[in-house]
C-alpha cells in the first residue's frame, strides 16, 4: 500500500499547511515532506485536500 505524501508548507500569512504532493499551490514555502496526516496533525500543520480547493 502506498502512502499519501504531504507536503509541508508556510503561506505569506504564517500558517502551517500541509497539502497532498500534487496540490501544492503556487507562492508558499515548502518545509518538508510529510508521511501521514496524523504527524501533519502533530506538527502543527492544518491538512488541505485537493478536493476541497
């Protein structure tokens, strides 16, 4: 089974955002790659779906 990557972002306003790898919108700050939404969830980040945009 394949996991779902996230990628850890900071946007121009400072918040933490983690999006799936192919969702990452133009004019954020990558920080680092993330395994799971539940470490997302524990650094802090808030998880967007690609769905949801």
């Amino acid at each position: 089974m394949r996991r779902k990557v996230l990628i850890g972002t900071r946007n121009s306003a400072g918040r933490h955002i983690a999006y799936g790898e192919s969702c990452v919108p133009s004019g954020v700050t990558v920080i680092e790659s993330l395994f799971d939404p539940e470490e997302a969830a524990r650094k802090g980040y808030f998880i967007e779906d690609c769905a949801v945009r």
